[in-house]
C-alpha cells in the first residue's frame, strides 16, 4: 500500500484506488472515493489518456482543458501507463500487489486477455477490492453489447416515464446511468471494505452494470407495475399518485409546486385565494384530486397564468407550500443555499488556472472530504508514484524510452 493521501485525512485515508477506467461511470466513482480521502491513482494512456480530455468545447479558457473531463476527475492523481504492452501490465501488477482497489471499465473480457483480472492479481494480492463497471455486466446474454447512457435510460424503462405525455420520449438531462452505476461502483467498494477489515476476510470481486442500475431506480414506479400489471406512462413533471404537484405554467414562465400532505392543500387554496376549493368534494382528498386530475389542473392552470413566477413563488412561501422556479445552472450555482453549504468549490489548476465544480454532498462530522487535487494533468504524477512504488530513476527512464509510461 503506498504512503496515505495526507491532503485529506478523510475517512478513507491509507486506501489506495487504482482507477483503470475512463469516461463517466467508473472516473465518478473513483471522484467519490477520493472526496473521500483515498489514494487514487489514475491510469491512463499514454497517447491522449481519458476520451473524455478531448471531448471539447466547451473547454476552459484556452487550457485545452475539456470541461467534461475536469468534471469527474479532481482527488486523483494521473499515471500513464500503456496496458496494451507487457512491460505495462506487469507495472500495474506490481501497483495491484500493493493496492486496495481497483476500478476498471474495459470491454467484457478485455482485463482477463491482459491477465489482469480479478483471479490473477488476487492469486498476488487477497485483501484486493476489484470493481468491474460494465453496460449489462459480466454475464448474461447481452453481456458483450456496448452500452450508452441514452440506450441504457430507454432499455432500462427510464425514458419510458420521462417526458410529457402523447410527446416523443426524452432522455434524464445528465448521463444517470453512468452516474448510477458510479454511485452503486463506490458504495460496494465501500462495503467490500468495511467487510474485508472487519469481517475476518479478504478482498472480493464487485461487478457493476449500468443497465442494472437503471432498472434498480425505477423502483415506485416499477412497484406501481408489480401491484397493478399496467406499466406507468410518462407524465411531465406530475406524479402519479399526488396532485397538485407538478409545475405550472406563469406570465414569464413556470412555477413548480409540491401537495403532498392532507395539511398543505388549505395553505395552498388560500396562497392563490382560492378557499372554495378546500370544500368542493371533487378535490377535498388526495385521492379526489388525483381521479379528477384533469378538472383541478384546468383550474389551477388557469389562476397561475395570472401570476409572475416570482409573485406565484413569494404567495406559496408565506403560505408555508413547497414551491421553486425551474433554476438553470446560473441559478443553481448563485443559490444562497448552495453557496452556504459548499457546493460551489473552486481549486486551482496548472494550466487552466483555477477550476470551479460542483462540492461535494457527503458531509462527515468528524472525517473531512472535499476537493484537495487539481483534476491531473495527463502523466503529471508518473515519475511521483512509480518512485513511490519502488520503481528507481534508471527503470522509470526506460519506461520512457520503450513507450511504457
């Protein structure tokens, strides 16, 4: 195991990562991991690295830096390394003998043709956590498919709920199967940890699938089909099962309001000085408002056209009813509540000066995490970790030379 990351003293401080993974779904779980205070050690070609380095505009400033790439990759450290030579693999055996994890998203099969999958570098190393992040995972009759986001959110039902209804199909904004898949990667690797210090055992092999990842979110949605045999349909911004809650349309916009308890509908009806409604019988339950859905939203659609949003929002807050505009990211990143919490973070960088990203949500009372690495430069910690490793100068220099590193 190499020397603890002493930037963070985070909980996960002393766990070295070795991040074999490019793109989104395995570089956002490994990002967790190192908010969290591990050692994490980035693999990447040495000809380009990550794809996602050239995937610009938008880039910042005229760093070459792509925005996409700075965003999942900060807390890391890069190591080139060409895993497609011998001399390469047998470096990252020797990393893996003294690793805690390792994280790759290769194509099905890809990391046992280089022996560098889960049997052959825990026959060195038994304590090793080895996570494989993959569109179906490793077996199954689609296994070997390539995956996509956008074909993940559709075959995973996602896109099915998304949108508005009678309207053509929309992907969720953001990658979510990928993101998903990183969030489910990162918690099972925590668990194998928790396991293997506190269990009497040693490390396991963790296999995470994007299309699973979605099917697993759909949960209410996929128990309303389970209870009734009817699969859910897409709704906008409405729920099924609460009314009014969705948004609605203003003068200047839209206004996105919440009912969902018995108490907020009178403070409701009285924030749009509609007290009538408290007592017509079409609307006097949650379960009335939703079988005459229909009725209640040609009224209210009607009675918030007659408001700003910023009217609409200021009369729902004195009456206590959850309430927001649509925020773009401008918004959202000048929230007072953002800004008080953390999640605007700023960290310098070599080249594009300094960097802002979204914080990080996992607050630990007595263990910091945060953003303490600049997202690295291609190779800029090579000689650093392989020295580190116990590579000397002289073998670091024919790596060079032969294209190993």
């Amino acid at each position: 195991m190499s020397e603890p990351n002493s930037t963070t003293g985070g909980p996960l401080d002393g766990v070295t990562v070795l991040d074999a993974s490019r793109v989104l779904s395995g570089p956002f779980c490994t990002m967790q991991l190192g908010d969290l205070g591990a050692e994490v050690v980035k693999i990447e070609r040495p000809d380009g690295g990550d794809q996602t380095r050239s995937w610009s505009p938008p880039e910042y400033g005229d760093s070459g830096e792509a925005a996409y790439y700075l965003s999942t990759n900060r807390n890391k450290r890069s190591l080139t390394l060409n895993l497609a030579s011998e001399d390469g693999r047998d470096v990252f055996r020797d990393l893996a003998e003294k690793a805690d994890v390792v994280v790759e998203n290769f194509r099905v099969g890809k990391m046992a043709e280089w022996d560098l999958d889960y049997e052959t570098l825990s026959a060195e190393n038994p304590d090793l956590v080895y996570c494989s992040i993959s569109g179906y995972g490793q077996d199954g009759p689609h296994k070997d498919r390539p995956a996509y986001d956008l074909i993940m959110q559709a075959e995973g039902g996602m896109m099915s709920i998304t949108g508005e209804q009678g309207r053509p199909p929309v992907r969720v904004g953001v990658a979510i199967a990928d993101i998903g898949a990183g969030m489910y990667a990162a918690q099972s690797i925590l668990a194998a940890l928790f396991h293997r210090e506190f269990q009497d055992a040693g490390g396991q092999y963790i296999d995470v699938a994007l299309f699973e990842a979605m099917v697993a979110w759909q949960t209410y949605m996929a128990s309303y089909y389970f209870a009734t045999g009817d699969p859910p349909g897409r709704m906008g911004s409405k729920h099924p099962t609460i009314a009014p809650y969705q948004a609605f349309p203003t003068t200047d916009g839209y206004i996105v309001v919440a009912v969902p308890s018995p108490n907020l509908w009178p403070r409701f009806c009285r924030a749009i000085d509609r007290e009538d409604l408290v007592e017509d019988p079409r609307f006097e339950t949650n379960d009335d408002r939703v079988t005459n859905r229909e009725e209640l939203d040609a009224i209210l659609e009607a009675e918030f056209e007659e408001y700003s949003t910023a009217a609409a929002k200021e009369r729902l807050d004195d009456h206590g009813v959850p309430a927001s505009r649509v925020n773009d990211m401008a918004d959202v990143f000048d929230h007072p509540q953002v800004l008080a919490r953390g999640m605007r973070q700023q960290v310098d960088h070599p080249t594009a000066d300094e960097v802002e990203m979204p914080g990080s949500p996992m607050n630990l009372g007595d263990t910091p995490t945060g953003i303490d690495r600049h997202p690295p430069l291609l190779g800029e910690h090579t000689e650093e970790i392989l020295s580190e490793f116990g590579f000397d100068d002289e073998t670091i220099a024919r790596f060079h030379e032969n294209g190993v590193v």
